[in-house]
C-alpha cells in the first residue's frame, strides 16, 4: 500500500495493547502485552498508535502506573523493491535479542553457534553499526531504565516480523532466478533458528510463517490468478496443542459443513474456497505435463483457509475478541484439543464465540443503516441458521447433562462435532453472501451496463444526426412506438435469461436487475434501429457534406457536450473516479454552462441592438445564474461510505443522519412540479416551449426522472419510519426480514432509472 492510512477500526493489535481493565480473579489486571515489530514501515502509516515505541518512556513508572506493556518497533523502507536485503537484515539482526538468552545468562556452545548463524544471515555489515547494536551506550540500544536484555528475552508476548526480501526478488528478478533460491534458504535457516530458539523456552509459544500472496510467473501479484492469490501458512508450536484423533474430529465437523454450505441454494453458488476446505496445489502439476497434456503426478490435497481467518484465530488464541468487522471463521485445527474430558471442547467453545460476533455485527450493520442492501431470503437464512446451531447447542446441554464423564460417550462427541459444523457452515454462509455482495463483480450486468452505455451514445448520435434532416416530431412518431415494443420484448427476453444466468452461477442478478437492464437495451436498440432503416432519409446522409463541421457556436457546444459525455463514462474505468462521481458530474456540467455562457458573451459583442443581442443577454443571464445555482446545490451532499473520512452528510440536514426524513421526502414531491413548471414558464417568452426537446424533456423527461428521485427518497423515508418501529425487537436479524418494508431493490432501480 502506497499510501497506508490510519486504521481505526477495531483491530487485534488495538486489543493487544489496551491496558486492561477491571478485577481478574480479585487482583487488579497488571498489564497489557508487550510487543516487538521488526520490518516493513507500512505498518506504522496503518497502526501509529498501536505500534508507538516505549522505549523513550520507560525511565518513570509509566509501565506500572499506566499498566501498559513495553514495545520495541524497528520499522525499515520497503518500497525499494531494488533492495533485496535493508528490510530483511533490520529483522534478522534484532530477532536474537528476543529470542536468544543475553550473554551474561547463558554461554552455551549451542547458543554461541546459533548467535553467529545469525550474524551470518545479515548481508549488510553496516547494519550492525546501528546505535540498537551499542552495548556501551544503554540509551541508545535496545535497553532501557525499566527493561534490560532479560526483560527482552523473557517477557514479550507478540513478535511480529515482516520480511520483504523475496517479494522485492519476485519482482525484480522472477520467480525462476538464482536470487530467489538465495533468498528462500535464507528464511529458511531464519526459520529454523526461530525454531530451535522457542523449543527451548518454557514459555508456550506458537509461529505462525506465511504470505499475503503469491507471485505470477514474472514475479508480479494484483491479480486473481491462483498463483498470485494463493500463499502459504504454517504454524509451530512448542506444546502439542493437536492429536491425531482431534485432527480426525476436525476433518468431520468440516465435512460436514461443506454438506450444510452446498446444500444450500445460496451456498451452491459460493466461491469454491468457501465450500470446500480442501484444495490440491495444481500450480507444479500444471508445469509437468506429457506429450498428450496428462499430469506426471497428481496434486496433493491441503488443507485451506482464507486470510481473513487469521484475524479471528490470532486474536482468540492470544485471549482477545475478535475485531468487531472481522467475518472470519477461526481455524479449526488450532482449538480441536480435547485433552481435558471435563471441559467443553475448545473448537465447539471457539466456534460459538465466533459465530455469536458474526451476528452481533449483522445485527449491527441492519439496525444502524436502512440501506444495508440485504434481502430478506439473506437474513432470514442467517437467522435461521444461528437459531438451529444454538437450538442443537441447547440439545447437546441437555444430553451432558450433569455428568461431565458424559462427554467422552461417542455419540455426544458426535453431536458436538454437528453443532461446531453448524455454527462453522453459519459464519462462512455470512461471509459467502456478503463476499457476492460487496467484493464480487457480475459479470452479466457489467456487459449488460456497458452495452447500455454503448446503445446510449449510439441513440444519442442517432438522434443528432436525424435532427439534422427532419423535425423531432418526425423522429419521435417514427421511432416511439418501436422504442416502447424493444423495451418491452428486451425485458422480457432479459428476464427469461437471467435464471440460467444465476442458475449456472454467471450472476446474482434479482428478476428487477433483469427487468431494467433488458427494458434499457431494448428500448436504446430498437431506437437505433428504427431510425438507421428508415428508407426515406439516411441517417448520415448529411455527413458528405460537411457543412456540419464548419465552427459555429452551435457545433462547438456540441463538441463540447459529446466531451462531456465521454468524460462521465470514462470515469467508471476507474475507482477512485466513480467514488467521486459527484464531483466529476459538477466538473463536467459547469464546464458546459461556461462554454454557453462564454459563447453567450461572443454573441452579444459581434451583434448590435436587435433580438441577436437579446438573446445572447438572456443566455448568458441563465448560464451565470445556473453556474450559481450548481454551486449552491454542490453543498447539499450524501457521502458514499468511501468518502466518509473527506466528505460530511448535509443532505439529511444532520451529518449523523441516514436516512431522509418525511419533510424532505415531500419537498422532493412539490419539486417534481414545481422545477419543470418554473423551466416552462421560462421558455415561453421565447416560444421555446412550442419546440419537441423542450416538449420530450422538460415535460416528459424531466418529471419522469425527478419523479423516480423523488419516490426513491419517499421509500427512504417509509423505511426510516419502519426501522423506529422495528427498535424494539430482540432479533434485529428477524425484525427486517419479517416485519420491515426493505424497498432496497425498488429504491436501487429507482435510482438507477431516475439516473439513466
């Protein structure tokens, strides 16, 4: 990331360093974690306060009065992606201090021999020359007042280390070169140390190695090719913290989640990491092939996780909640030890506390903003799906009953293993569903959106040339009637397609998705179409003349709007550009209001008293005052949810309001009159009322699309007076599904109509 920003979000290391809170077992908590970061400097643009050095403010005691743990943060440059070796030396050169006993406590052979091993991974001597590496000054090593090498070694609870040296070696050599073998037995003896280093301690630890990608076969990541998407995980612990019976109970309870997850019509849709939690690495058996194409050797089968697991995994391996935004699923593996026969099993526990956060942030989502976009299948589905895992949970209760011996009887250790794959097959459900929601593209209605915009500048092009040749009355008795027929048969056919589009899992479209996009490709082909066959007059029949093109004020507006009009599409190539969509619509508009205005000015100087200056004077009095009126109206502002940090809601008249009240769901109803009668009333003193574009738009388009707006903001309004009405259920879940009006989809397509 280029351009890290502060988290603020709930997070792990937020939770990691709060100082606790509270009375545990009736002594007062005594601190938060101490921490160690060594690596790349993103992490300290994205977490300032979490990754703040102690070492300065240890010289009180501040450690004892604040109750805060000690931190040592040794951030490094990492966007040198020419540098193989900076990043990677600051980590390697500092882990000893944590890992390795200090000198004074222990002079072993085998610790003096590991010392000097990495000393050896070190390529750049100038590294030791650092002031952490100075013995002889304490205020500028690693030590302080308050923490000495000791401390170091014996007491930190986290270390993370982030290394850079193969990711800047895939890009700047390959994935094939020598480089990379170099740096890859680098990490590795790094990794055996690490490893040989914890064996010794008595302190429980677990390390967890991994990628947050891959790399394609140039050495490059960004896109979504398995190669570049896929990383690997690995996780050691000191302490045995899994068996083989526990690994066999894990294999089921995700087995059978995969069954609950594809049984379901929603679940059979999901990407396949999310249904399944195995995976064969096909990426070396895809290099080996015969003469025919066969594989040499069979992928083998791995265990899967996605990323987004980690979160939930660390944070409750480390005794912390789960962040409130995390929608992962913890990795089952490391809780399905089931020593103590007395206890609940941990994965079962582990599980339910997960899925219990997953709901708490549904719940949350639904009743803090109307317009969360969720169905009412969705949430009546993960509604029902919690109920049924705590229904069994209960069940499960019941049969232990009073005799924790029960527990090891074979068939409540089955019945333990169904409720974990209820609650496991729960939480990925959420996840699956809002993944298709928020990070996953249609690809039918993108094409259906492009072709839209397409058949838009053809009707529009169409339209202008016909009007050179003939009267609008003309085009519109021509053309009208195919244009209602297309659109008719376009959502018709659409409609009937989109149910093997969502069936073979191409889309997840809604049969209204369907119904809009084929009447709007319907409507703009069958248009085209009726005026580019008329026989009696070419469509570009005027084009050999090129008289069109001779620069007049008319034609120069033109180019002017046609530019406009290519900026605004182009505009959706680009995130950041559709984001500021609002922005980039005033950009363009104003640029076409100072085109008229300023040829406005040229028609009124090259003219003498006459109608011609008038005119011009007219023009260029609505041009300045629509200027004004853009600007003023740019201050009325609802804020996309990227926007939020750089931009404040004034449109609901309260910047912690959502949803629009019923004064101003009125006020839009009286401007559908009011604006297009005002504009109307303008024109007449002209006679540019009498002319078909101002008959097609100001009477029919204007109101039409002002009138879509308007009930969009009256369905707004309907649902904010529903949700107050709903507060008080107990399930907010069960509450919108049930009880709510959610006009999400017919406010989206109003919206989208209103805008097209």
């Amino acid at each position: 990331n280029f351009a890290g920003s502060t988290v603020d979000e709930d997070n792990w290391l937020q939770a990691l360093r709060r100082p606790p809170i509270g009375i545990i077992n009736g002594t007062k908590a005594a601190r938060s974690h101490n921490l160690v970061f060594l690596g790349d400097d993103t992490w300290i643009s994205m977490f300032p306060n979490e990754l703040s050095d102690t070492q300065a403010t240890e010289t009180n005691d501040t450690l004892q009065k604040s109750r805060t743990g000690w931190a040592r943060v040794r951030p490094f440059p990492s966007l040198n992606v020419w540098d193989l070796d900076t990043v990677d030396d600051g980590v390697l050169s500092r882990l000893p201090m944590f890992l390795l006993p200090p000198e004074s406590e222990n002079k072993s052979e085998i610790i003096r021999k590991e010392r000097e091993q990495w000393r050896q991974l070190v390529k750049q001597p100038h590294m030791w020359e650092h002031s952490d590496f100075n013995e002889m000054t304490q205020a500028n090593s690693m030590v302080s007042d308050k923490v000495g090498h000791a401390q170091l070694h014996h007491e930190w609870d986290m270390i993370i280390a982030h290394g850079l040296g193969v990711d800047h070696c895939g890009h700047r050599f390959g994935p094939d070169h020598s480089a990379i073998s170099h740096k890859l037995a680098q990490m590795n003896t790094a990794i055996e140390l690490i490893v040989n280093a914890i064996d010794r301690d008595d302190k429980p630890t677990a390390l967890y190695v991994f990628g947050d990608h891959g790399m394609d076969n140039k050495g490059d990541h960004g896109g979504d090719s398995p190669r570049e998407v896929d990383a690997g995980l690995w996780i050691y612990s000191n302490r045995k913290w899994h068996s083989k019976e526990s690994d066999e109970r894990t294999a089921r309870v995700l087995r059978n989640a995969q069954e609950l997850i594809s049984s379901n019509a929603l679940g059979s849709s999901f990407d396949q990491d999310l249904k399944e939690s195995w995976w064969r690495n096909t990426h070396l058996s895809d290099d080996y092939k015969s003469a025919s194409g066969e594989h040499l050797f069979e992928a083998p089968e791995l265990r899967s996780v996605s990323q987004i697991d980690l979160v939930s995994t660390l944070s409750l391996s480390l005794g912390l909640p789960i962040p409130f935004n995390n929608l992962g699923t913890a990795i089952p593996e490391m809780f399905a030890s089931d020593n103590d026969s007395s206890a609940e099993w941990g994965l079962l526990s582990v599980l339910r506390l997960n899925a219990a956060q997953v709901l708490r942030y549904i719940e949350k989502y639904v009743s803090n903003s109307r317009s969360h976009g969720f169905t009412d299948d969705a949430l009546r589905l993960w509604n029902d799906m919690y109920n049924q895992a705590e229904d069994s949970y209960r069940e499960l209760a019941d049969a232990i009953g009073q005799n924790p011996k029960n527990r090891r009887q074979p068939h409540i250790r089955e019945l333990e293993e169904r409720v974990a794959a209820e609650y496991f097959a729960f939480t990925r459900m959420v996840l699956g569903s809002l993944r298709q929601m928020w990070a996953q593209f249609d690809p039918v209605l993108i094409l259906a959106g492009l072709c839209t915009l397409v058949l838009s500048i053809a009707v529009l092009l169409a339209l202008y040339a016909q009007s050179r040749l003939r009267s609008l009355d003309i085009i519109i008795a021509r053309a009208g009637w195919p244009c209602i027929s297309g659109g008719i048969a376009g959502a018709v056919v659409f409609r009937a397609l989109s149910s093997v589009f969502v069936s073979s899992g191409l889309s997840h479209m809604t049969s209204l998705d369907a119904t809009v996009a084929g009447l709007a490709m319907g409507a703009a082909a069958t248009f085209c179409v009726a005026l580019v066959s008329d026989s009696k007059a070419s469509t570009f029949a005027f084009v050999p003349q090129l008289q069109w093109l001779a620069v007049t004020p008319a034609t120069v507006l033109n180019v002017v709007a046609a530019v406009a009009t290519i900026i605004h599409c182009l505009a959706f190539s680009s995130n950041s550009f559709t984001f500021n969509e609002d922005s980039i619509v005033l950009y363009t508009v104003q640029t076409l209001v100072l085109a008229t205005s300023l040829l406005s000015v040229r028609a009124i100087l090259s003219s003498s008293a006459g109608p011609k200056r008038a005119s011009g004077t007219r023009a260029l009095v609505c041009s300045l005052l629509i200027l004004v009126l853009n600007r003023t109206l740019a201050y009325s502002t609802v804020c996309r949810e990227e926007q939020l940090s750089a931009c404040t809601p004034t449109f609901y008249g309260a910047p912690s309001a959502s949803i629009s009240t019923v004064y101003l769901a009125a006020a839009n109803v009286v401007m559908v009159w009011l604006v297009p009668s005002t504009v109307t009333y303008a024109l007449r003193r002209s006679y540019s009322d009498r002319a078909m574009v101002s008959k097609l738009w100001v009477s029919l388009g204007m109101r039409v699309s002002m009138g879509m707006a308007a009930a969009y903001w009256v369905l707004d309004s309907i649902d904010g007076q529903t949700a107050s009405g709903a507060a008080a259920a107990s399930s907010p879940t069960r509450s919108s599904a049930v009880n709510g009006s959610d006009w999400s989809d017919m406010r989206m397509a109003l919206a989208r109509m209103a805008a097209g």
